[in-house]
C-alpha cells in the first residue's frame, strides 16, 4: 500500500471541519479519482496530503512512514508531488524556467537538464514556446507546463486537482490524454475532477466523497454505471416522466 | 541643468538602494516594513558611533553594519512574524507590526541618543570633483557607486543562484514555489535579513549624507514607500527607475521652488501613479 | 476553495433579553452621566475643572478611534493618518474664527463635511487598489499635510495661529466644549453602531475578510470603501475645529504628527477592532493610563516606546482586542456588547 490515510480532519483557519474522519488507501501503479459534490473536501483532501494545510487529526502514511504534517518540500522529497487547482505557474518565468524550478531540489544539473528533455518529448509544444514567459500561455498549454513542472521531479505519486477546470473540451482531451498514460510511467496518480465522466474514465479506481467523508468506493466503470450516485453526486437531472 | 541633473541622479541612486529592501520584503513577503526608515536610522546611529569612537569610515562601516542588520532581521522575522504567519488579515497585522516596531525604535533611539541631529562628517562628505562647469560632491558619488553595486550583486544573486531563484519564484506564486519544494519559511526569513542588509547599508550612507534624528525615519519611510509604489510594489527594477526618476524630478523642484517643498514631490508622484496606473511603472494589474 | 471561521461578532444576531437589558441600563447611566457632570461642580468643588478637561480629552479620543474604526476596523484598511482629517477640521475652525468671527461650535459641521470631501477626494484616488498602496497613501498624506501647514503663511506656519479666547466666565468656560465634544463622541458612536447593523457594515466586514470574494458576490467594494472612509474623515473633524478652540491656538505639531495617528489606531485596536464598544474602551483607558503615566513619569520619549510596546503586545497575543477577546470566549458582559 502506497498512501494509507486514516481517519483525517481539517479544516480551514479557525473555521469548521471540511475533512470529517476520512479514510481510504492508494496502491501503487493505479489511477484513481475522487469525485463528489462542492464542499465535499476533494481539494481539502489533496492539500492535506501534499502538506499544503495540516490535518487537524488523524494520519497520513506513505510508503509506511508517517507523513502528517510534512511540508510540501519534505513531500516532494519523497516522491509526493501537488498540483493544485489555482494557477501555481511562475508568470514571470519562461517555460523552460518553469520546468527548472519544478526540478528545484535536483542538484545535478545534468540530470535537470535531461529531464527537461523528456518533458518536451511528453508535451511538444512546450518546447516550442520554451522561452516565452509562462503567463502567455493558453489555459491548456498552462496545464500541460503545470504537468510537465509536476514530471520533472520523477514522482512515486501525483496529485492532481482539477485539470480541466476552465479548459476547453480539447484542451481537456489532451490533459486527460496525458494523465492516463502517466501509471506506464510508473506513476501512481490521484485526481479530483468535476467533471465526471472524463476522470472515471481514466481512472481505475474511483472515490466518492460527501461533507468530508468517503461514502463508496469501487471500480471507476462500476461507479460510472451506478445510478444511485449518478443523481446524488453527478447532479443529472431527474428524469420527467 | 545639467548639474541639478546630476545631484538628482547620484541622490537617486541611494534611494534606490532604500527601496530595494523595501520592495524587496513586499515582493516575497506581501510584507509593508513601516520600520524601514527606522532601522535605517539605527544603522545611521551605529555607522556615527563607530566613526566618533573609532574613526572608522562610514563606507568601512559597512562591514559590520550590513551583518548586524541581518542577524536583527533574522531574529526580528523569526520572533515576531512567524507568529503571524498564516493568521487572517496578515497583510494588516504585519503592518501594525512594523507600525508598532517603529514606534519602539524611534522612542529608543530617542531615549539613548536624544533628538540631536547627528551626522558623521568624513572628508569626502563636503568636497567635490569637478569636471568641466559641474561639481560633482564625492560623498554623493561614492554613495551612488556603493548603492548601485550593492544593488547590482542583489541582482545578480537574485537571477543566478539558486536560492535567488527560490526567492523570485515565492514572489511571483506563494503556492507554486511551496509546491515545488521551496522551503517558504528559510527563504523568507532569509528575504528578510536581506533587506534589512539593504536598510543597514543605506544607514551607513546616510549617515554622511544626511543628517539624521530618532524622529526621521517618517519622512523616509514616507519617501520611500511613495517610491515602490511608483514603481510597482515588489519590483527591483520599479525601485531603480522610481527613485532615479523622482530623484531627478525632486531635485529641480527644490531648484525651483526651494528644498522645503521636495519632498512633495514624492506624495504627489505617489497620488498621480495612484491616480493613472495604480500597479505602479512596473507593477502588474491586479487580477481577481 | 473553502474560507470560513469563527466569526468574531455577528451583528445580525438577536441578543437575549438580558444582554439587553443590562446594555441599555448601562447606556442610559452613561447618559446621565454626561448630562450630570457639568452640573456637578458644587459635588467635585475644585478639581471641577480637571475633571471637565479629562472627560472632555477622553470623549475626544473615543470620537478619534471609533471613526478610525470605521475604516480600519470595519473594512481593514488600516490608515496610519487619519488625525489628517482631525487637523484640517481644527484649522478650519480655528482659521474661520480668526478671520470671520465665526465660532467653531457653529462652523464645526461644515468642517465635518469638509473632512469628509477631503475624505472622498483621496479615498477616490487611493481605494482603487488593495490594502498596501492605501496604506501608503495616508502616511503620505498625513506629512503632506504636515509640510503644507507648516508653510502656509495664512494659517501661521510652523508657529500657528492664536485663537481668541472666549468670553464666558471662568468657572463654566470648559463647559460648552465638554457639551460639544460630548455630542460628537455620540453620534460617532451612534454612527458607528448604525454602520454596524446596516448593509454598509456587512458589505464591508465581507470585504475585510476577502475583498474578492467580496466582489464577486456582487458588493460593491469602491463604494463601501470610500463611504466608510469619507464617514472616518468627518467626525474627527469635527472634534478637531473643537478642539482647536479648546486649546485657543493651532499649530501643525498638535494636529499632524504620527502619534496621534498611533495612538487613534492603537485604541481601537486595544478596545477591540470591528466591535463598537471596542475603541470606545481603549479610548478610555489609554486615556487613563497615560493621564498616570505622565503624572509619574513625566512625558519623555519612552511614552513612544511604550505605545509601540503596547501595540506590539497585543497584535501578537491579542489580536482582537479586550471586547474581541472577551466575545471570542463567550465572556462578554452585557454592557460591554454594543454590537
């Protein structure tokens, strides 16, 4: 088991609790996603295990060691890799200025270097606009450096919250294009989508979350097919008889 | 013209480097050092004391002023703004803070060193070079000089060492940098002992610049925030362009209109910009 | 994401009966108080005119920090200068009594909406970004206040202006300045209080805790902003055209310097920031604690120090000031709680 994370509570500053006592387990080399409706805590979850907001109680292990409460650069050293929902680009920098920081705590700059390589094998257009400044860039082409940022510090695990959130549709093809080949990659992936059936269908495995807890969990095929959770979660309309 | 050009030009310089590390702090740390012109003062106090009682050089003075100032900056970070750190309202409290610290420095400088106004007098701070029909003051120019390369080697550490980088990227998203494993807390409380460097060695120069009492630092911290809001809150480039710029302009002002009403200058620029482009020469709109 | 918390007031809360009650029986006290104090010179006999010029300061300074609080509590934008609008009120007073004769019980209002233009003018031009640049810009204004009076040979200039004295017998002269000022310190908080319960209050306590999220549910901040700002300008103009006339001279240091504005912010910030009765406590005490001080101590530098002290203190341990703190414990005592 990859990630145990037990009985979790967080919350926000000094207000209530988002996460109520959640648990799940991540194995290795598979895709997951977790889905749920707003205020369900799927992004709180991310953040707390990528050590961008403590946990209140309970506890993280990953790879059987303790985790809680680590800072995202302790996390990164471990393989635990975020990327988050709100643009976490540098606007400033170029691409490729972008990629080393994703590589910031790689020293070997020959490693850097080679590594940027592959992220512009992986996303071709990339390389192409490697030195103009990340803020330019289209929504898509955002996501795709965000991606390729992620990849440069060769992860055990990527979180990854929402991809396709202001992207058109196309766009949103070739992120999720990109996500699904990255368990051939050996990477173990955790997505939160909104938009439902595309994340089940790169997924393996699917959690669903409400008012800060897991609910189901099962089979992303299966959980797609489930009508019960089809109208709880997914918000398809009642059927007019 | 040409000479009240160039007195504005080398005061400029100086300011730029008052501005650094006041920009400096606001980029990394969204942090408004109401202190600022306080510590400079300090620093001005320590390079006197030092040249009165050892006859060591302001400019020699550097050396132990520049380190001082960031070990306090250090400890100051460490002590008082981690505890604020993640609180609401951050970029208010943070400002009373400085508020409330400034406050406690002057009233200390007062204290010990009275309001007298000092000022160390080193042999270069009144003579002048002359080239052609200008007078170019030495204490100026060795200021201007020392305050650009100062501001050069932040420069250059900023763009070609890693931890420069670490520091440019927390300035232009929290979040990423976090997520790409900078370490937030080291390199701000290093940004901080920075600019307090910077606020140490600006001290030094003031101290043969200017002459200097508890109760000042207003008028500079006053000055200076005009400054890096003219040229954009958290820009390097801002602060050296906005200080040349308003140095110049200031200093055909009090040509023209005597030295009493220079400084409003600066207020003025600072109310236009606010008033034409509030995100400053450098600066970026704000987005939602 | 999610931003919530525990809110530090909610203004729209019913209050129990009891809270109430011992709220309204301790306002009506105050009242009489006020009312009765000028007439109770044959109770205090001498120090009659003491206590007069010490209530009349206090009541000053509540108007100075509860108009701060509008601005600076309400909406979190903290201005370091505005005595700025104090000064221009005492000038206009003190000024249109020197050359027309007017008296600045009666022109005090008009120097209230003066302060309040002035108010609007820069509130137009500096609430147009967030906090920071604000910030600055009262500082700035406040010293260009400073060098303006300073050099304005109309007004005197660094050495002022005298102001006639009034012609009322001596035994009752500091009445009529206790009544006016008392009357400002009331409706500012009057004001304050209607502020708090109004749409404007909630508009603006939304844009203290996120001025986006403000935005987007569709307040409309600019407004709000140079509102609370424009109404933080007026009263303490008013008392400042009273307070001139208090002192019978005008002179830039009495009006335009940074501790004034330290001290207008470090009251309301003690008292309780965002409350009503919060800047109205601070006033108070810091009233009463420098009264003690500088009997014991003397005035000399360390009162700065002491004010940082006291500010840094409570930032760091308690940040929500005595009523905020008491509140967030649920041990607010009824009449404190004016929310």
């Amino acid at each position: 088991m990859l990630l145990h994370v037990d009985q979790v509570t967080a919350g926000y500053r000094s207000g209530p609790d988002i996460l109520q006592g959640l648990s799940l387990d991540i194995e290795e080399n598979r895709t997951y996603c977790i889905i749920g409706p707003n205020g369900a805590g799927k992004s709180t979850l991310l953040k707390v295990i990528g050590g961008l907001l403590t946990a209140r109680s309970g506890s993280i292990r990953f790879r059987d060691e303790e985790v809680t409460g680590l800072r995202p650069d302790q996390l990164l050293g471990r393989g635990v890799c975020f990327v988050p929902q709100d643009p976490s680009l540098f606007p400033k920098m170029t691409v490729r200025q972008n990629l080393v920081m994703g590589a910031f705590l790689e020293d070997d700059k020959s490693v850097v270097r080679s590594r940027i390589e592959e992220a512009f094998g992986l996303f071709p257009v990339l390389a192409e606009k490697a030195n103009q400044a990340a803020g330019t860039l289209s929504g898509g082409q955002q996501q795709m450096l965000l991606m390729g940022r992620a990849l440069m510090i060769k992860p055990t695990m990527m979180m990854i919250d929402e991809p396709s959130l202001g992207l058109a549709p196309q766009a949103a093809d070739q992120i999720f294009e990109t996500i699904a080949g990255l368990s051939d990659l050996g990477i173990t992936t955790l997505l939160v989508e909104q938009s439902v059936e595309r994340g089940l269908n790169v997924s393996d495995w699917a959690f669903v979350l409400d008012l800060g807890q897991k609910r189901f969990e099962g089979p992303s095929d299966e959980i797609l097919e489930d009508p019960r959770i089809g109208e709880l979660y997914m918000g398809k309309a009642p059927r007019i008889e | 013209m040409i000479q009240i050009l160039i007195l504005g030009l080398l005061l400029g310089g100086v300011y730029a480097l008052m501005a650094s590390g006041l920009t400096l702090l606001f980029g990394v740390m969204r942090i408004v050092n109401l202190a600022h012109g306080a510590l400079m003062v300090v620093a001005a106090y320590v390079s006197f004391f030092l040249f009165t009682e050892l006859g060591i050089d302001p400019f020699l003075s550097l050396v132990v002023t520049m380190p001082t100032m960031f070990l306090v900056g250090v400890v100051v970070y460490r002590w008082l703004f981690t505890r604020l750190e993640g609180t609401d309202r951050y970029s208010e409290m943070t400002v009373l803070l400085t508020f409330g610290l400034a406050l406690v420095i002057e009233g200390l400088l007062g204290y010990f060193f009275t309001g007298i106004f000092r000022s160390t007098s080193p042999g270069y701070a009144t003579n002048s070079f002359i080239v052609g029909d200008l007078f170019i003051p030495r204490g100026q120019l060795y200021g201007s000089l020392t305050s650009l390369a100062l501001i050069l080697g932040l420069w250059l550490f900023l763009n070609f060492t890693k931890t420069g980088y670490a520091i440019q990227a927390l300035t232009q998203n929290r979040t990423a940098a976090q997520i790409v494993g900078v370490n937030v807390r080291r390199v701000s409380t290093l940004s901080f002992g920075i600019g307090m460097a910077l606020a140490g060695a600006a001290g030094s120069l003031l101290s043969y610049l200017f002459t200097f009492f508890p109760g000042q630092h207003w008028q500079w911290i006053a000055l200076l925030l005009s400054l890096i809001v003219l040229g954009g809150l958290g820009s390097l480039a801002g602060a050296v362009v906005g200080s040349l710029l308003l140095a110049v302009l200031a200093a055909f002002v009090s040509n023209w209109l005597g030295s009493t009403w220079s400084p409003m200058t600066f207020y003025l620029a600072l109310f236009i910009i606010l008033l034409v482009r509030p995100q400053g020469l450098f600066g970026e709109k704000e987005t939602v | 994401m999610i931003q919530s918390e525990a809110p530090d007031h909610a203004p729209l809360e019913v209050r129990p009966r009891e809270t109430r009650r011992s709220r309204t029986v301790f306002g009506l006290i105050l009242l009489a108080v006020l009312i009765l104090l000028p007439l109770s010179r044959p109770l205090i006999g001498g120090p009659f005119n003491y206590v007069m010029q010490i209530v009349t300061i206090a009541l000053m300074w509540i108007t100075l920090a509860t108009s701060w609080n509008l601005i600076g509590g309400y909406a979190g934008y903290i201005s370091l200068g505005n005595n700025v609008f104090f000064g221009i009120g005492g000038y206009v007073g003190g000024t249109l009594l020197v050359y027309q004769g007017w008296s600045p019980f009666l022109t005090a209002p008009l120097a209230g909406l003066l302060g309040m233009a002035v108010g609007v003018i820069v509130g137009l031009i500096t609430l147009r970004t967030r906090g920071p640049a604000f910030i600055i810009a009262t500082i700035a204004l406040l010293l260009m206040a400073s060098l303006v009076f300073d050099n304005w040979d109309l007004v005197g200039g660094a050495n002022g202006l005298s102001l006639p004295l009034p012609d009322w017998p001596r035994q009752w002269v500091r009445v009529p300045f206790y009544s006016a000022m008392a009357l400002t310190a009331l409706a500012s908080v009057l004001l304050s209080w209607k502020v708090a319960h109004s749409k404007l209050g909630l508009g603006l306590r939304a844009l203290a805790q996120d001025e986006t999220k403000a935005e987007v549910l569709g307040i409309n901040t600019r407004r709000y902003k140079i509102i609370a700002y424009a109404l933080s300008a007026a009263l303490p103009a008013v008392a400042g055209s009273i307070w001139g006339y208090f002192l019978t001279y005008l002179r830039p240091s009495v009006f335009f310097t940074i501790s004034i504005a330290a001290q207008m912010v470090l009251m309301a910030i003690i008292g309780g920031r965002g409350t009503v009765a919060g800047p109205v406590l601070g006033a108070v005490l810091l009233v009463g604690v420098n009264e003690v001080s500088v009997a014991q101590f003397g005035s000399s530098e360390l009162n700065i120090v002491v004010t940082g002290a006291i500010l840094l203190i409570v930032l760091l341990f308690f940040p929500l000031g005595i009523v905020g703190s008491l509140r967030s414990r649920r041990r607010l005592p009824g009449f404190l709680d004016w929310d």
